[in-house]
C-alpha cells in the first residue's frame, strides 16, 4: 500500500471516529436533555396536583373532568396507599399500566428504556395534617422520543457516510496534490540513478527569503541546492583527478624517459649520466613535494581548531620569519602592533600558513618582503603578507585556491610549484574560522590579509 493511500485511510479513519464519537455525544445529550425536561414537567404536574388537596376530596377521582385536565395522551396518574395498593388511578396508556406500583417517603424519579421506548415515572409522597398517607405516581410514556431519536440516528447516521464518502475522496485528491512534489523528487532521484546525470526538481516558483514557503516546497528547494553543490564538488573533484594526473605524468615521464636513456647510453657518457641522475632527483623530489602536499591538503579539509591551543601568534610568526630568512637569503621585515598576541589554534598549521604565504611572495618577488601583525578588533587579529614582485593578474584572482591552479603554470613549474599551496593556505584559515583575501596588481606586487579569530566558537 503506498503512503499516500495510507494517510488517507488514516485520516479518513481518524475523522470518522471523531465524527462517530460526536454523534454518540449529540445522541446522548439529546436524549438526557429531553427525558429531564419531561421529568421537570412532571415534577412541576406532582406538585400542582397536591396544591389540589387530594386526599380530602376523593370525588376527583370518581368525578368526570376534575383531573381530565392534568392528564395527557401517554400517560398515567395513580394515587398509591401505604400498603402498595393502588387506590386511584387514570391513564390514557395501557403500556404504564404493567409496571408495579411504587410508594415511597421521598420524591423519586425512575427512567426505563425498553423496546416500546422511554418510560419516566415520578413519584412524590402525599401528606395529610402533616403525616405521609399515601404516594402520587405520574407516568409518562415517550414514544415520541423514540421516533425522533430514530431519526435523529438516521440523519447522524447518513452524515457520517456522507462525510466518509467526502473525506476519501476529497482526502486522496488532496494527499495527491500534496504528494506531487514528493513524486517530482522521486522521478529526478530515479532519473539521476538511471542517467547518471544532475537533475532538479522544477518548482512553480522559486520561494524567496520574505516568502514563508510550505514544507515540500522547502524540501524540492532544498534537493536542487544539494544538487548544485553535489555537481559542482563532481566537477572539482574530475578536474582535481585530471590535474593531479596531468601533475604526476609529467614527472614520471621525465624519469622514464631519464632512466631509459641511461639504460641505453649514459653507462659509458659520464656528462649525460650526471645529467640524467639530475633530472631523476629533482623530479623525484617533485614527486614527493606533490605527495605531500595532497596529503596536506586532504587533513586541512577535514580539521577544525576547536580543539586547539593558546599560544602567541607574535613569538610563532618571529621564528617562522627568522627561520625563512635563513634558509632563503632573503629580507624578510616584521612589523607587528604588540610584543604579544594570544590566540587559540593550532600553531603548527599557522606556521604552515606563514611559510605558504611567505614561500610565494619569495618566489614571485627579488625584494624584500613584508608581514605585519596587528588587532583588526578586540576579538580579531590580522596577519598581512606583502611583496613587491610581479603582481597578479585580475582575472586570476577568483582561482588562487582552486587545486592546481597556477597563473604561469611554466613559470610556476621551474620554480618548484604545483599548485596546491594556497588551498591547503585556504583549508587552514578555515579551519580556524577567519578569512583569507588578496589585493594584487600586475608589476607592483601582491598583498595577502589572513583575519583569525583569537578563539573558534
């Protein structure tokens, strides 16, 4: 049975018991309702009966039309004495007359439901110079009742078939509009398992943000966003697998084609076998440079530093500088607003950072270069790299952080580059929560701002 069949008979079940046990409530109360008006009636009939002094005037009951007046079709009136015996009595409805005569010391009402109908009885004591010395017993026979109480079961009756009938069939209409966009998604997630292609749920309408859009409009919304980012992390993802293969070919080729020209020649040609070894090393070395940096590149995606460590940004960006100058030879000038800067990270993916960041502005520059450290606000710091080198075109600067994307991918080879720094640079400034930004011009240099949170929330 599918879902959309189930809710109905859910809901159609659930309504006709509400339904059902509204009828039952309507039906009872009717009935309660109307019984005690008849018994108030009769109470009120007892006692303007005995304002009549009955027993001081016993003719009533033997003279015609004294307690005519009182007496209604379907129904009884019998004067009772204290040994149980009927002494007077007048009816209009022989039916009354099976009951046994009741008497009693205090007013009582009795209520019998038999197959004929409903049977009231009210009896009330009669009392002669303040002594109890007999009961009056008035009957009532509500047939008529009966007759409107069938009715009224045949009309709750017939309206609760008729609501069925409308909750079913209204009901599955209605489930089905609702359910179409539910359809919808299952065709595009079957078409996309069968074609293999990216597809979206085409809405009416595209909700937008003052709009407060139902549930199902929100669900087709949000599977086309999913989508949109499922297809745009295939296509990195091909790009990446075709530029780490375009990557790692070109070594190996480089190292095949060496290590078969020593195989073949440079046994005998000192010159051409010094030549080979050479180039061998180097692209091993280029090999494991790219290894790395995958690798690199796979835990930035995945850390986050709510869980690092304090320490002083100031101290861990003076011995990265220290330890870059020296091994490059070049000047590296530190300017920072305070002797001290705490934060909370990791210090060793920042030092990786710097020494991305600093690496390239060595590269692309023969001047010294530039980082200043300051307080962007009380809860921000505000790290800055700045060279004057060759600068960056516009165009280029959405990809730097693109996986393999380099501005002279010839330029960038010979200088020992494959690509993958500034989106490790990119993952860790993420991981930390803070932001990553460049402001470069062709031929006067580029200026790279990093802003870290002192502490991730």
């Amino acid at each position: 049975m599918s879902l959309k069949v189930k809710i109905t008979v859910w809901v159609t079940a659930g309504l006709t018991l509400i339904l059902l046990l509204s009828f039952i409530f309507v039906y009872v109360m009717f009935i309660r309702v109307t019984t005690n008006g008849e018994i108030e009636l009769l109470k009120e009939k007892s006692h303007t009966l005995l304002l009549r002094d009955l027993p001081g005037h016993p003719e009533y009951w033997n003279g015609p039309g004294h307690l005519d007046e009182f007496l209604i079709p379907q129904e009884m009136i019998r004067y009772i004495t204290a040994d149980g015996k009927v002494q007077h009595q007048i009816f209009s409805d022989e039916k009354l007359m099976q009951y046994e005569p009741v008497y009693t010391n205090h007013e009582t009402v009795a209520t019998r439901h038999t197959q004929d109908g409903i049977f009231i009885f009210v009896e009330t004591p009669v009392y002669d110079n303040g002594h109890q010395v007999a009961t009056l017993e008035i009957g009532r026979s509500l047939r008529k009742l009966g007759e409107y109480s069938n009715t009224l079961i045949s009309i709750l009756t017939l309206t609760l078939a008729g609501a069925v009938i409308l909750a079913l069939s209204s009901g599955y209409l209605y489930i089905k509009v609702i359910f179409h966009p539910l359809h919808q998604l299952i065709s595009t997630m079957q078409n996309i398992e069968e074609s293999g292609a990216f597809r979206r749920i085409e809405l009416k309408r595209k909700p937008r943000r003052k709009d407060h859009p139902d549930e199902l409009t929100l669900l087709g919304s949000t599977f086309n966003r999913m989508m949109d980012r499922l297809e745009e992390t295939f296509h990195k993802q091909e790009q990446f697998l075709a530029d780490a293969s375009h990557e790692l070919r070109t070594p190996l080729t480089v190292i095949e084609s060496y290590a078969s020209l020593l195989k073949r020649w440079a046994l005998k040609d000192a010159d051409l076998r010094e030549e080979a070894l050479d180039a061998i090393q180097s692209e091993t070395a280029q090999l494991k440079r790219l290894t790395q940096n995958l690798l690199s590149l796979m835990e930035t995606e995945k850390e986050s530093c709510k869980h690092g460590e304090p320490f002083d940004l100031v101290a861990l960006v003076q011995v990265t500088c220290s330890s870059m100058r020296v091994t490059s030879g070049r000047e590296i000038e530190l300017q920072t607003a305070a002797e001290e800067f705490q934060m909370t990270g990791d210090p060793y993916k920042i030092k990786q950072l710097l020494i991305i960041l600093l690496d390239n502005a060595l590269k692309y520059s023969s001047k010294s270069v530039t980082v200043e450290l300051s307080q962007a606000s009380a809860d921000t710091l505000r790290l800055q790299v700045t060279d004057q080198g060759i600068g960056i075109a516009e165009e280029d600067l959405p990809h730097l952080f693109d996986r393999f994307y380099r501005t002279d991918k010839a330029r960038s080879r010979k200088l020992g580059g494959v690509g993958l720094g500034l989106a490790i640079a990119a993952n860790i400034v993420k991981s930390h929560e803070g932001t990553i930004s460049f402001d470069s011009r062709l031929g006067e240099g580029t200026s790279v701002t990093v802003s870290l949170p002192r502490t991730c929330q």
